[in-house]
C-alpha cells in the first residue's frame, strides 16, 4: 500500500519534496545528509573526504579540514537534514544517479533560481520574471556569509573563521520556483554537460 501524501497550503513541503520546474523535477532543497546516509547504507559509499581524513573549505585559500565530512560538516556529526557537503564532483553525480537523478546544468539551475517558471506562483513572485536574488527582491531571506538573512548556522562556535555554517535544508523562506537555499547557504556542483 503506497501513501502520497499532499502538503496543506502554506505548510512547509517535507524533505525530499520535489516540484517540476520548466519540464524538470526538481528537489526542493540540497541533498541532505539523511539522503546520503541512506545511499551510503546501501551501497557501502565512502567519499574521498572519508577517506582522506577531512575535507576542504574555502578560508583565505582551501584549507583541509580533519574529520570534516559529509556525515560530520563541522567535525561533529551532522544532523539529517544538513546539507550534504564535503563532496566532490564525482560523488555528487553517483549521489545524483543512485536516487535516480541528475545534477543540473549551471544554465538549468540559475534558471531554476532566478526565473520564476510556476504557472501561479505565490505572492510576491510573477511568472517570467527574471529576479535578482533566489528570494526574490532581495537577499534578505538568504542565508549567507553577511547582509543577508539573521539565521543561525549549524557550526559549532569558533569553527569557522567566518560566518556561521549552513542552516538545515528548508529553513529560509521558499524563493524562485519555491526552491529553498538557492541563495548562499552551501556551494552546489552543476554538470556543465562537457
């Protein structure tokens, strides 16, 4: 017996919730680390971050990081609904097949997060606008390294020489297309298709 179950209006969509966009199904949000933790379980997956010892953050030039993974973003374990980060291109596109899927094309995803495409999108959004921020007028609803949204970012203090980490997936207001984060909050792979 399948359940489908439908979000009430106004609710926040569930995680893993997907909407089509332009002929596409797109996920609402970034691949969680829920997601990769059951792709993991599955299939005995361990990234080169894992493997390596740590992963690389951008902090005045790329800088290794030890025990910081996609299961541990900061170097504690992470919480299902974090991004998943710390991955590389190639990890991200297996991640991407496993469920069935694909990464974008950097075309297909600043389309998704600037041009709004929904046949009636909410207020505050008209269709065929192109926008300048994924929120919409402004970057205030984003979340990011400073000007943006006040949000509090998942990284325990003094484990960042800047800004706060990431927020969980779905916590800044839904933006373009109803996409969550398209705005800042952690880098994104796109296939270039090359």
């Amino acid at each position: 017996v399948a359940l489908h179950a439908l979000a009430q209006p106004g609710a926040t969509p569930a995680v893993g919730a997907t909407a089509r966009i332009h002929g596409s199904e797109w996920d609402l949000h970034e691949v969680t680390i829920g997601q990769v933790r059951r792709m993991a379980e599955a299939t005995g997956f361990t990234s080169r971050a894992e493997r390596e010892g740590g992963g690389f953050i951008f902090e005045f030039g790329w800088t290794r990081k030890p025990g910081w993974t996609w299961r541990a973003p900061f170097g504690v374990p992470g919480d299902d609904r974090e991004p998943a980060v710390h991955l590389t291109f190639d990890e991200a596109q297996n991640i991407c097949r496993h469920f069935g899927k694909r990464l974008p094309t950097d075309k297909e995803w600043t389309d998704a997060a600037y041009l709004e495409q929904r046949t009636s999108p909410p207020a505050g959004f008209v269709k065929g606008r192109r926008y300048a921020y994924p929120n919409g007028e402004s970057a205030a609803g984003s979340h990011c390294l400073s000007g943006c949204g006040n949000y509090a970012g998942t990284a325990p203090k003094g484990a960042l020489d800047r800004g706060v980490g990431h927020v969980r997936v779905m916590t800044t207001p839904a933006g373009v297309n109803g996409l969550y984060e398209m705005g800042g909050n952690s880098w994104e792979w796109v296939d270039t298709g090359s």
